[in-house]
C-alpha cells in the first residue's frame, strides 16, 4: 500500500469550557482548511481546525497542482517536503480510439523554480499539511469533532459567533471572530445558512457520471497523462490514464452505459473496466485496486465568499470539473487571497474581505467559464453533444486548432487576468518567476526573496550591471499598507538591489525602462504597475471556444439526435481555421 493510514485519538473536549474567543475558527480539515490554519498561524492569528473524521482523507479526489499552487505551498513552508514525494508531470498525449494524435512534452524554464504540474496522492498532502501545523500550533486540529450548528450573534462586523460541536458524543461551544468554512460541497456551514450554488457551466454537463480507479500494476508504461476519446471499448466515452507517485495509476472514465454508479464502482466492474483499458493499449498485467469512487463534473458556485462573519474556501465555496485540474488549485488560490486579509480584518479593515469575496469570485466564475467547452466535450451527456463531439474529431486532421476544445489544462488561466483593474500589462497576473543575483553574488529566485508583505520592484540604471542584465529594486513596502496594529517585526530588509537578464526583466515582470514599477500584494498578485500600457479586456473564451458553446447550448435546447450536421461542421471548421489564420 502507497500510504499507511492511521486513525488519531478523539481529541479531547476542552475543560473548563473555553472563555475565550478565538479568532479563526476553521470548519473542515480537508487540505484547503489545514492550509489555511498554516497560512493564519505564520501570520500569528489563532486559528483552530475541527475536523468531523478521524484521519486523513481515505483516497486522493485531489492529485494534480499547478505552479502557483506549488509556490503557495512554499510560502507556508510545506513545498520542499511535497516536491520529495511528488511526480513532476512528464508528458500528456492524447489518442482517438487506441491512435496517438498528439502530445505535449514538459519542460520547465531555467527562470521556474517549480514544474508546471506536479502529482501527489491527497492523503499524502494532508499528512504533510498535518505534520506542519502541529510543528507551530500542537493541537491545533480536533479530530473527531463535528460541528452541528453555527449561530452569528453579531450584526455586521459587531459580535462574535457561536459553533455548537459534537465530540464522540458530548456537546461544547466555542466562540470565535470569524468562522473559515472549508467543509466541502456537502458541510454543513453552508446548509446552516441556507446558501446555494448556482451552475457556471451548464448543468447537462453535469448528467454525465465518471467513475475514478486508482490501481497499481507491474509494468514500465512511461509516466504521464493519456486522453482517450472514443476508446475501443466504448467508442461514444472518454477516458484518462495518469500516472501517480508510488507506482500507482490512475483511470478516469465515463459511467457505462447501463451501469448504475453503484454497480460501476463494485471491485469487479472496476477492476474489468481497468484490464479493458490496459489491454487496448497493449499491456498484459493485473491491476490491484486501490480506491475506486463516483463523480460528477459540476461547475458552480456560490454567489458570495463573505456572509456575515463567514468565508467560503474551496469546494464549501464552488465546484469545478476535473478538467484542467482546477479544482484544489483554486482552493489554494482562495487562501493565498485569504490568509493576509483576515489580519486586517482583525485590526477593523473588515472590507478586506468583501474584497475577497468580490475578487475570488470574479476569479472562479471566469475560471469555471474558461473550462466550459472542454467539460462539454468530455461529458457529452447527450445525444446531441455526443454528435457535436464526433464532429469535432473528424475536423481535426484538417483543422488542429480544434484542440484547444479538448486540452483542459490549455484553457485560460483566469487568475492571470486583470482584477479590479483595467491595465494590461502584468496587473492582476501572480509575480512571475525570475532567476537573479543578489549583492554577494548568490543566484536565487526572486521570490525566496519576499518576506511576506507587499512589496515593490523597481527597474533602475546605474548600479554596475553586468552585460545583457539590469538592475532591479526590491522594496519592502509592508509598512506603508498595514495598519499599526497589523505591523510585525519580520525583520524586513527595506531595499534590495538585484540583477537579472534584460529581456526575462521586460518580458516576465514588465519592466520595459528604468523607472517602470511594479507593486505586488503578500499573496504575490500584483496590483498596480506604474507604466501600465493600454486596457485590454481578456475573455476566457477564444471565438472557437465561443462558437463551440453556442453550438451546443443549440443543439442541446433542439433536443436533436441525428440531425444534419452540416452546418455544424461548416460553423466548427470555420472558426478553427479562422483560428489558425490569425
């Protein structure tokens, strides 16, 4: 077995009943909780994780992260322990049938401090979360204690709020400023105030039900991602091959036709499913499952992430396909967002967190519009989705372009959009990496150099640099954005000077000439740039992507089965090489 599970003691109920109130209660110890009580405790807040299991999660629902969330994980001290055990992903081929049409090869630039992708097992990540928040606050997690009921006894940003608890049995409250839900779809923070979500992507996609088949086998097949649209065993399905650490694999696949997702997950269908798939691709090996559960690609969200003295993150705040691997990934985006806000909150800024609220929606919202043409090309839950897909795979030899429609880690990276700004340029992206040089001569990455806070860097000339460099000034500028009481001694130093390669200066942080300024917030976004250049205003969806959504809003309110498709294909073929034109 890749990972030994072990249950922990019920931890105790406190005695005396506690007087005191907290400052962040934490609803849920999942990896979006556990992070955030990390996150919350390196910034010196009190932060208390009640979490209704009694050990880590029991699969890996969540498996692939991206760089950002990598150098979030960097941040909260967890990334260098994660990389040890995780699977840098190599390659991602894609196949019609059992035919390879392409692949993408990863490489990483010498400028990245981390892969672009990397793979670790969920219950893994949440042992490693575990093991750092107990190194700075022992105790800080209740296991097996399950909240039953949360009541705001204030009005506004007055009065502190109240959770009822059930440990093994006994009942307690405690009080706290602020409650973090992190609870998932299902928790009960939501349901007590009687909140819904509402459908991003459209709620059709969502009919289409896959199953997940972790399993191990003895064979040398090469790490990576593999799509099969329209395997040989089930021509009208998908399904997905990826490699994990410890010698395991993972298959995603469409429910079969005529199978409950009761009767699909049994150890027997799965298990035949799997040697289905191996056999296609001409692997003789036995498959030894490991976990085998359901699932459906929903794409919603709740409206708001701020209710009175309540904050969404994670899957308690929306929901993504797994397409494109999102879903975790914005979890962590809601708490790097998050994390520096609740500080000031604390010290009476209570708008951070509408700005939250109102900035990681906007995020999700767009993020979960961008993955909206591939969940419809994966899913195709009908019959006229199942055409338009068949349309599409018989454009592709002679219009490429239509990839884009199938690639779901391509679709647009929407927290790489502006927020809250018009400029172009670099605002609203996270900090891009850079390779410099400090000083004394040591080559770092730039971002082993924040301390934190907000920070400022300056394109200047003048200060020796070396052919083919520039230097740069890295500025501490936490002292000009945080209220006194917020303030800590971190031991900042105010200015650095670094060098780094010209054209990765312009092209990665853009600074194009010396005076042009940067300034980035503690959670790496930047949010204002001192030469921005004209508006732009970035979609999610590019014209085909566009086309391809329109076509089956269509043909899904036709109710068509076997229409002509002429048009159809005439609309498809014409975007993607207008696509390829331009």
């Amino acid at each position: 077995m890749y990972f030994e599970w072990q249950e922990f003691d019920l931890s105790p109920v406190p005695r005396p009943a506690e007087g005191r109130v907290h400052d962040v209660v934490i609803v849920g110890g999942g990896p979006v909780g556990l992070a955030t009580a990390i996150a919350l405790q390196r910034r010196g807040i009190d932060a208390v994780v009640l979490e209704a299991r009694r050990q880590v999660s029991d699969g890996s629902r969540a498996l692939t992260l991206n760089r950002e969330s990598l150098a979030f994980l960097a941040d909260i001290g967890v990334s260098d322990d994660f990389m040890r055990l995780a699977q840098p992903r190599e390659r991602s081929l894609v196949f019609h049938g059992s035919q390879e049409l392409w692949r993408t090869e990863y490489a990483t630039d010498p400028h990245e401090r981390w892969p672009e992708l990397a793979l670790l097992q969920q219950c893994w990540l949440e042992y490693l979360l575990v093991e750092k928040l107990g190194e700075a606050a022992p105790g800080a997690v209740r296991w097996g204690h399950a909240v039953v009921g949360i009541t705001d006894n204030g009005d506004g940003d007055d009065g502190d709020i109240v959770i009822e608890i059930d440990a093994g049995g006994e009942r307690y409250e405690i009080s706290s400023r602020y409650v973090v839900a992190a609870d998932g779809a299902r928790g009960i923070t939501r349901k007590s105030l009687a909140l819904d979500y509402h459908d991003v992507v459209p709620r059709r996609s969502a009919d289409a039900r896959f199953v997940i088949c972790d399993f191990t086998m003895d064979h040398d097949l090469a790490p990576g991602r593999r799509l099969f649209i329209g395997p040989d065993y089930a021509p009208e399905s998908v399904a997905i091959l990826h490699s994990q650490p410890f010698n395991v694999w993972r298959l995603d696949y469409q429910l079969p036709d005529g199978q409950t997702a009761e009767e699909a997950t049994t150890a027997e269908a799965a298990q035949a499913r799997v040697r289905q798939h191996l056999a296609m691709i001409g692997i003789n090996a036995e498959p030894e499952l490991v976990w085998v559960t359901s699932y459906r690609a929903l794409g919603r969200t709740l409206s708001r992430y701020h209710v009175g003295k309540v904050l969404f993150v994670g899957d308690a705040a929306h929901q993504s396909p797994i397409f494109g691997g999102r879903g975790l990934n914005m979890g962590f985006g809601d708490v790097n967002s998050l994390a520096w806000r609740i500080p000031l909150a604390l010290a009476g800024g209570h708008h951070h967190l509408d700005d939250y609220s109102d900035e990681r929606t906007h995020v999700v919202t767009r993020t979960l519009e961008a993955l909206t043409p591939v969940s419809l090309f994966m899913t195709s839950a009908d019959e006229s989705s199942k055409t338009l897909r068949r349309e599409v795979m018989s454009l592709l030899p002679e219009a490429p372009g239509l990839r884009e429609l199938i690639d779901g880690h391509a679709a647009a990276q929407v927290s790489r959009f502006p927020i809250g700004s018009t400029a172009a340029g670099v605002v609203g992206e996270p900090l891009r990496e850079l390779r410099v040089t400090t000083r004394t001569g040591d080559e770092r990455h730039l971002t082993t150099l924040l301390q934190g806070g907000h920070f400022s860097l300056e394109r200047v000339e003048g200060i020796g640099e070396p052919d083919g460099s520039v230097a740069i000034l890295l500025r501490d500028e936490e002292a000009r954005k945080t209220p006194p009481a917020c303030a800590e001694s971190w031991g900042r130093a105010a200015t650095q000077v670094l060098w780094a390669d010209e054209d990765a200066v312009r092209d990665r942080l853009g600074l194009a000439c010396s005076g042009d300024v940067v300034f980035g917030r503690p959670d790496r976004i930047v949010y204002s740039q001192g030469a921005p250049t004209d508006a732009s205003h970035a979609t999610p969806h590019s014209d085909l992507q566009r086309v391809f959504i329109e076509l089956s809003d269509l043909l899904a309110a036709s109710g068509v089965g076997e229409p002509d498709t002429g048009s159809v294909r005439d609309s498809l073929r014409t975007a993607a090489l207008q696509k390829v034109a331009s």
